[in-house]
C-alpha cells in the first residue's frame, strides 16, 4: 500500500507540474474577467544594462540599444559594470558621446547589488534591467511600458526567444520558453505572472526595494518585491529579447544548477519574500515554481517505487495498479531514460535528433534542479554569476 501511494503521488505530482497547472491556468484565464486595455504613454526610463566581463558583445547591445524605437530624450541608457576586469568599462566610455553612461567601481559583489548601487544613478520613472548578451526587439521598449498606463501595474517583463542555431539544445530550449511563455500569458490574464528572466523586466523605480540579504536569483526577488506590495506582474509577449542559448548542454546544466540553487533560496527565505495576503498568487508561485523544485525528487520516487512494485508485487497490488501496467510503466520511464543517454552523447541535426533531445532537455533540467539543491544545502551557492558560454 506504501509503495502504491508513493508511486501514485509522484506520478501525480509530476503531472499536475507540466501538464495539470499550465491546463488549470489555462480555463481559469478563459473565464476570468479581462483587464481593462492599456494606452501607450511614454514615460522617462532608464534602461539599465548589467555587464560584468562582456567585451565580445557590449559594443553590439549598445548598438541595438540606442536602435531601440523610443524617444532619445525620455531614455537614460546606463551600463552596471562592476568588477569587470576586460575592456567592457573602456568600451562604455567611447560611447559617451552618445549619451551612455556607466557606473563602474573595481569590487564585484554579485548582479542584484551591482543594480542596488546603480539604482542612485537612474532618473527614470520605469527602470528596464537588461543584460548585455540579449537584443531587444525595436518595439520591446514600448511593449514593455505599455501595462504602466493602469496604475496597479508595477512591473512587466517580455518574451525570451532562443536564436535557433541548428543545435538540438537550441531547438529544445526554445520550445522551453515557448511554454514557458503560454503560462505567464495565462498568469497575466488572471491577475500576475509570478516569473521572469532577468534580462527583460521592468519595474516602477518607486517600488524599488533594496534586499537585506545576498539574493542569487535577482528577477524573482524583483518580482516577488512587486507582488508584496500590492501590484501586478504583466507578462508582454510582444516585448522579444534573442540570445543563443549556452555551447554546450554542459554549460546550461551549469547555468540552471545556479538558478535553482536561488529558487531553493528562495522557498527558504518564503515567509519573507511571499505576498500571503495574495492566496491566488501564492498558488501560482507554489505550482509554476516551488512544485518543479520537488519533481526531480519525484522521478526518483517514481522510478524506485515502480521497481520495488514489479519486483515484490503480484499478490497484493493497490489503487488501480495490476502487474501488466506496473511493467508497462517502467519499459516507458526505462526507455524514456535510455532516449535521454542517447540524446546526451549524440547530436543528430535532423527531427530524430530533436525527438531525442526532447527527453534529453528534461532529464538535464531535473538533474541542475538536484545539483543546485546540493549547492544550496552545502552552502555552496553565491550571488555572483560564472559566465556561460553561448
């Protein structure tokens, strides 16, 4: 009976994370009454880039910045470029002529207090955060200020797109962020998204609240500062951000390792970072967020309790389990693990390589997940970045 609930719970728990809450979402926004629509206006910002060690591409995303369809004297570009040790700060500074400004001291304390300091700096009334490795979209800007016309609104955050290069990581990538992107469509329509990627958010400068802590995952707590104080998230689609995804699926396990170890971080630190005056919000965090921090720990439950279930069972099998579907469900949970192996060592640049890399994606995600689970109760987690390849 303990096995057969052990198995039926990680089964569940795996569903109702990739499939039942994007679906409950889904019908919830359906039947949700709409937010009224937004007018453009166009407020002074500032468009802050946060660059540490990027002289390869700094001089292409100020290019595109200053490309951007806004008006130039409502836009404050600012380059954070703490710690770097290349020519990123002298690359800034040919730009002066045009207007860039760079806030640069020698220390490197980690992203989130690299914009706590360049925060003094800005002067606008809605602060882009940025990275230097992405390109915006012409428009992003305006798409991006658009929801600030409704007062509620305190932030918004836009679409990332992976530039597919022909590799299996890319084309699995960017069917991750296409996902990902329907949720926080949904999420928005309800009432907020309640995630982010850091190199497209936007906030009021007003609500700006600087952390107490040393925070890894600085556009969840960007967020999460939002939804506390009373304001909505809006996710703007239209808003694109490009970037290549990392060289090697190595190197993203890497980079995911670092973000989960923060959202460990982050459930940790829940009774000071959650808006619980918010119950629908605090649904949406525990089930978009919180539940694919535990699912790692579910395939495992899930794989084990299945063996043990084939091995010791056939007198006494509960809660709609018999022998032929326990053997059936562990060919597919051994087969979806052989698919992942192959993926793993191959890259066939054709359709059969990205139905391999499909399983190989998931697997790789789960095991960042359990090794920044690691990292963060050995304490071994740190709010400075180890720069990926890409």
């Amino acid at each position: 009976m303990i096995l057969s609930t052990l198995f039926w719970l990680s089964f569940l728990l795996i569903f109702y994370t990739y499939i039942g809450y994007p679906i409950l979402i889904t019908i919830f926004a359906y039947f949700w009454k709409k937010h009224k629509p937004y007018f453009q206006t166009l407020p002074h910002i500032t468009f802050m880039i946060v660059a540490y060690n990027e002289e390869d591409c700094i001089s292409k995303k100020l290019d595109n910045t200053l490309s951007l369809d806004y008006p130039r004297e409502k836009l404050q570009i600012l380059v954070v470029a703490d710690g770097s040790t290349d020519k990123t700060p002298h690359i800034v500074n040919t730009y002066q002529d045009r207007g860039i400004e760079l806030a640069y001291i020698p220390e490197r304390n980690g992203k989130l207090a690299a914009i706590v300091r360049a925060m003094q700096f800005a002067r606008g009334e809605i602060v882009v955060f940025s990275d230097a490795n992405n390109m915006y979209d012409s428009q992003s800007i305006r798409e991006l200020i658009l929801p600030f016309s409704d007062s509620k609104v305190g932030g918004t955050t836009g679409a990332k797109l992976i530039i597919e290069d022909g590799r299996d990581l890319s084309s699995a990538e960017g069917l991750y962020w296409k996902y990902e992107s329907w949720i926080k469509t949904q999420e928005s329509e309800i009432d907020s998204c309640i995630s982010a990627v850091g190199e497209i958010i936007t906030i009021r400068k007003a609500l700006f609240s600087p952390p107490i802590e040393k925070i890894i995952l600085d556009d969840q707590y960007l967020i999460l500062s939002i939804l506390r104080q009373g304001y909505r998230m809006v996710y703007t689609p239209k808003a694109r951000s490009f970037e290549y995804v990392s060289a090697t699926a190595e190197d993203e396990v890497e980079r995911r390792t670092r973000i989960n170890a923060g959202l460990y971080q982050t459930m940790f630190m829940s009774n000071t970072m959650l808006p619980f005056k918010r119950p629908l919000l605090i649904w949406q965090i525990i089930s978009h967020k919180y539940f694919r921090a535990i699912v790692p720990f579910a395939f495992i439950f899930l794989f084990f309790s299945n063996i043990l279930l084939v091995v010791l069972q056939p007198q006494n099998i509960y809660l709609g389990l018999n022998a032929n579907l326990l053997l059936l469900f562990l060919c597919l949970q051994v087969g979806f693990y052989i698919i992942a192996f192959i993926g793993n060592i191959l890259n066939l640049n054709n359709k059969i390589g990205k139905l391999f890399y499909l399983p190989t994606f998931l697997v790789n995600s789960n095991l960042a997940t359990l090794m920044g689970f690691y990292k963060f109760i050995t304490n071994q987690h740190t709010p400075l970045w180890k720069r990926v390849r890409r």
